[in-house]
C-alpha cells in the first residue's frame, strides 16, 4: 500500500491518543542516487545534441568573493557541468568588485550564443544588489529560475525555467509516490527560493497545499495533517518528530551545520531526524537527500534552456 493511502486508513481506524504507539517502517529517500540516475540521462542527452544538432550546452557560473562554502558548490558544479559534457564557464570575481562590473559580464553573457545557462552564486557582497543583478539576466538563460518572468510564469502554470531544488523535491516525490494528485501538502517555508516555489510545483501536481512559517497559528498541527511535508526553514530540526503524520513523506529541505561535542561540527536538516524514524513513511536524509538533487536539476535546467534557444524543445 502506498504510504500516503497506509496514512489515510490509519486515520480512519485510531483515535487521536493511538499516534504515540503508532511505528511505521520508516525509508530514506536516496537523492544522491536519484541525482547520479539524473545526471547520467542529461549527459546520454548532451551526447545526442552534439551528434545531432552540434548543440553543447554551456553553463555560466559567476562568483564573487571568498565564501568557503561558496566555492566549494562552485567547484562542484563546474565538474559536474563537464562530466555531463556541457561546457563550463567559471568567472571568480573579487570581493570588492563594483555592482556595475558584475551587471557588466551579466550583459556580456547574455549576448553569448556559446552560453545557455547563467548562475551567479548567492549571496553577494553588500555593495551589490542581488536583486539587480538577478534582474538583469536573460529570463532565457535564468537557469536558477529566479528571475521575476520565470517566477510569473511558474505562477501561473506556463512552462518556466524553476528553482533548482523545489524541482528535484518534485522529481523525489514523484518517483517514489507516483502521482501526488489529491495529496495534502504543507510547506513550511516562504522564501523564493524554496517555499514559493515548491508550493507552485506542488499545485501544479494537484496537491491540495497549505504554506506555512513562523508566523503560522499552531504550526505543529498544520504539519500533522500533511501527506507530504516540505521543511524548509533554515532552523535546525526544528519540526519534531510529534508533528508528522504517520506515514507522510517528509521532504527535508535543510542543511545546517551544528556543533558537535568534540569542537567539531555536523550536517542536520530542519527535521529532527532521528525523531521521524517510525512515524514518516519516507524522508530525505540530511546529508544524502535533496542536497545532491539541486546541482543536477541545474544541469537540467540548462540541458533545457540550450535546447529552447536553439528551437529543439
């Protein structure tokens, strides 16, 4: 029985008081492996453009500063965009580097037919507005799906370039719950990076959605009536385990990295993990679960931006 149906009759037979003795058999969703599928299917398609059409995508990433862990997503997008056979353009600009300078090389590749994708990596120093910025990129070639015109259009439901890791969450719960119609979705989360977006994938699907956030009334109990729950706060494990429903999917949306005892650190999402074990019927791992998905939806994402300007989709 699927888990979202599994949920459905266990409501229908308990009381309210039986969920604390409920145990469900709960399974990590393995977004590392999906990605790996994901990335391996892009490059058999980049393969078939060249010998086709002549066609190679190419992926712009601009950076600017010295974030550590800027670079280090940086980099392993830039070899991901090779190994897929795309071509990677990596610009590293200074930290101090003028507003107008990064408008600048955003207008510079905008004009550039070898580039189909541009990405400049957030956040951005201060003296530079990202919103600006963002602005200024070819809706065309907004391969992080964050320009206002693709953001309009993913509203209203027209095909639209979407934010990298709300289409992977989609992508995960897809593959493992076939189709979503008719399914309860919370999530818990606003920004226009995830929360929005994830809400507008989701109806898309059909998903009866509810966005909820700080401010939300009784937040733990919108959450318990979710088929599938998005967290995606920025606060570690903040959802507990008491707010899931038996056998919802929970889609952990966080990477936070906490302290530990030994003065180092570790990887924790907005879900307190250990907590869901028994109570969701699957969830994403933080490492391991959405984390992997995000680069090769922006591989993705440029696979079909190349393939739009070039008339071939």
């Amino acid at each position: 029985m699927p888990n979202s149906e599994r949920s459905r009759a266990a409501q229908r037979r308990a009381p309210d008081d039986f969920w604390g003795c409920f145990v469900i058999e709960t399974k990590p969703i393995d977004g590392k492996a999906f990605a790996a599928g994901l990335r391996a299917r892009i490059a058999e398609e980049v393969a078939g453009l060249k010998a086709s059409a002549g066609l190679t995508p190419g992926l712009a990433v601009v950076l600017v500063g010295e974030d550590p862990a800027s670079q280090v997503y940086v980099r392993n997008k830039a070899a991901q965009t090779a190994e897929a056979g795309m071509a990677s353009f990596e610009y590293k600009l200074a930290a101090d580097t003028p507003e107008a300078d990064v408008l600048a090389l955003v207008a510079k590749l905008n004009a550039d037919p070898a580039v189909h994708g541009i990405l400049v990596q957030l956040p951005l120093p201060a003296q530079i507005d990202a919103n600006k910025v963002i602005a200024a990129i070819d809706p065309a070639k907004d391969v992080d799906g964050f320009h206002v015109v693709n953001a309009g259009r993913l509203a209203v439901g027209l095909d639209a370039l979407v934010p990298c890791t709300p289409l992977g969450c989609i992508m995960l719960l897809k593959h493992h719950l076939g189709s979503l119609a008719g399914l309860k979705a919370v999530v818990v989360g606003r920004s226009n990076i995830v929360g929005k977006p994830a809400a507008q994938l989701l109806l898309k699907e059909d998903c009866t959605v509810t966005v909820a956030h700080s401010r939300t009334r009784d937040l733990p109990g919108e959450c318990r009536t979710a088929d599938i729950l998005v967290a995606a706060v920025g606060r570690p494990e903040m959802v507990r385990g008491d707010w899931i429903k038996p056998g919802a999917t929970v889609i952990d949306v966080g990477i936070n990295r906490v302290p530990k005892d030994d003065g180092k650190t570790r990887l924790v999402g907005d879900v307190a993990y250990a907590e869901a074990q028994g109570i969701a019927g699957l969830i994403t791992p933080v490492p391991g679960g959405v984390g992997p998905m995000t680069i090769a939806c922006l591989l993705q994402n440029t696979l079909t931006a190349a393939k739009r300007q070039k008339g071939l989709a």
